[in-house]
C-alpha cells in the first residue's frame, strides 16, 4: 500500500503479518496498534509529545537491570499490572495481587513458628491462619514463600544493610493446614522514585506509597498458584495504593494481645513480654 494516510494506516498495518504469525500474536499486535493509532488520534499527539514519550520509554530502559524493573514499575503505576491480574484471578479463591519487583527466589526454609522479625526494631506480629480449598478444607503440605519490607521501608534487595533474605522465608503448612510465623509489623513504603516513573509522579501530582503489606505466594500439588497480598484495615494507604493492589478480601484487621497470652512452642515464645499484634488470615486456593 503506498497511499498510506491517516485514517487508512489501522487497516493498512492490519495486512503486515506474515502467513505463518501465530494467529494470538496478530490478535495482540492488531489490537496495541488499533488503540495506539486511536490514542494518538484522540490527544492529537505532537512530534514532540511522541518524542517525550519515546524518551521516557529510553530512560526506563537504561535504569533497568537484572534488579531494577522501571518497565514493571510503570506498568504497575498505570493499573496494567492489577488489570492482568484481575482479569484472570478466580473469584472462588483469595484474590490475588501484584507480585512487584522485590520477589526472589530461594528464600530460606521458615519452619511452623518460626521467625523473621529477629533483631529488627518494632512490635512484633504473628501472622497465622490456615491454606484451603474452596470448600474451607485445608491443604496439608502447601508452600507459602513469604516476604515484606523491614521497619526503615526497604526489602533487602534495596538495602544493603540487610542480609540477601532478611524478612523472606518459606514455609510449608502443618497436618491442619495452618502456617504461623513471627515477623516486625510491616510499614507503609513508597516505590522507587529515582527514576522515569518518580518523574511521572511529580509530573502528575501523584504519591508513590503503597499500603504495608505482607506479600504471599502460595502453592499446592493440584492447584492454582497464588500470589497475593493481605493489607491491614487500619492502613492510610488503603484506599489510595498507587499500584491498585488492595481487593476487599485480603484486608484483615491486627488484634493488639498482652504478651501473656503469646503461644508457646514459637521459636521466640520465650522473648515476648509486650503486646504483640495477631493477623489471623485464610488462603483460599481454587484447584486446576
Ligand atoms: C511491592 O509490593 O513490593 C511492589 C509492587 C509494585 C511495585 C513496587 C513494589
Ligand atoms: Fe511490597
């Protein structure tokens, strides 16, 4: 096609797909193409708007590395990330939420009871509760890789004060289904702002914090994996999360608990004497 103008360039870009292109990637590429030419259409995009936009895309590029994941982090910050994720989680289960860039993998094993609070400052928080089916059994033998941020707001990939797998761990629920562990409350944090999409923010009046939350990947033999969040209801974030993470059902409430009646049998049982905070909190896994 030569005569290629401005209300004809969907439809000629609609013909430029080799015989033997996978017929889903030409839906996917047919489709980006039809909404990009339609967004340029719709603001009228100039030269040197596209060029900002280009430039951006360049600088998000060149700060990204094997941990530094600017293209992540945007699309987490437009809503795409929450957007995937929605429009494949079961409503059957516990929701799931944002991975996001702190994940990583080999943590280490967290037996029943054990703890990843250790020396850091702050009240302590017993997280328990039970992994179950969508009929409230429980799933024996299931894994939960567990991680947070420490109290200064940073994961340990970000702080090099912190051990490689400070406040991660991996624990596998006992003959009830149940997972228990100790850990520091997890504070509200803002995402990285030091690059292109600290620059959008301010561009755009927006704030970069995230509710505090404990992240979770669950999974069992004949399920779906999950990953997800669980957020505290007293958190000023919550409603504002600039990720869009936070789904009514993974909101739990903290119950404040004298230092007498923390349990025995955890491995600091015998160091509590404050009130400590419970987060009682059932995963719900929908099988394949
Ligand atoms: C997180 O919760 O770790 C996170 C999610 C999305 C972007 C940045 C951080
Ligand atoms: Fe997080």
């Amino acid at each position: 096609m030569r005569d290629v103008n401005k209300d004809n360039i969907t439809d000629v870009f609609m013909s430029y797909f080799g015989d033997d292109t996978d017929p889903r990637l030409i839906e996917i590429m047919q489709s980006l193409a039809s909404h990009l030419h339609n967004f340029a259409r719709d603001v009228n995009l100039t030269h040197a708007e596209w060029l900002k936009g280009i430039q951006f895309l360049e600088a998000s590029g060149q700060i990204s590395d094997e941990t530094r994941h600017e293209f992540v982090l945007l699309s987490d910050i437009l809503g795409l990330s929450s957007l995937v994720d929605m429009l494949h989680s079961d409503s059957r289960g516990t929701s799931s939420s944002v991975l996001g860039p702190f994940h990583i993998a080999g943590s280490p094993p967290l037996p029943f009871g054990g703890d990843m609070k250790r020396e850091f400052e702050g009240q302590v928080l017993l997280a328990c509760g039970r992994v179950t089916d969508t009929d409230g059994k429980p799933i024996t033998g299931a894994e939960l890789d567990i991680w947070q941020t420490a109290p200064n707001g940073l994961y340990s990939s970000q702080d090099p004060a912190q051990d490689t797998y400070s406040f991660h761990g991996l624990q596998t629920t006992n003959a009830d289904g149940r997972y228990a562990f100790t850990t520091v409350r997890p504070v509200s944090y803002p995402v990285p702002t030091d690059g292109p999409v600290g620059e959008l923010f301010n561009a755009t009046g927006r704030h970069a914090w995230r509710p505090s939350h404990l992240h979770y990947i669950v999974k069992a033999a004949g399920f779906r994996p999950l990953v997800t969040e669980i957020f505290p209801d007293d958190d000023p974030y919550l409603d504002e999360d600039t990720v869009f993470g936070v789904r009514s059902d993974l909101v739990m409430k903290y119950t404040e608990r004298p230092a007498a009646e923390f349990p025995a049998g955890y491995a600091i049982s015998a160091d509590v004497d404050e009130p400590f905070l419970l987060a009682d909190f059932d995963l719900k896994l929908v099988r394949l």
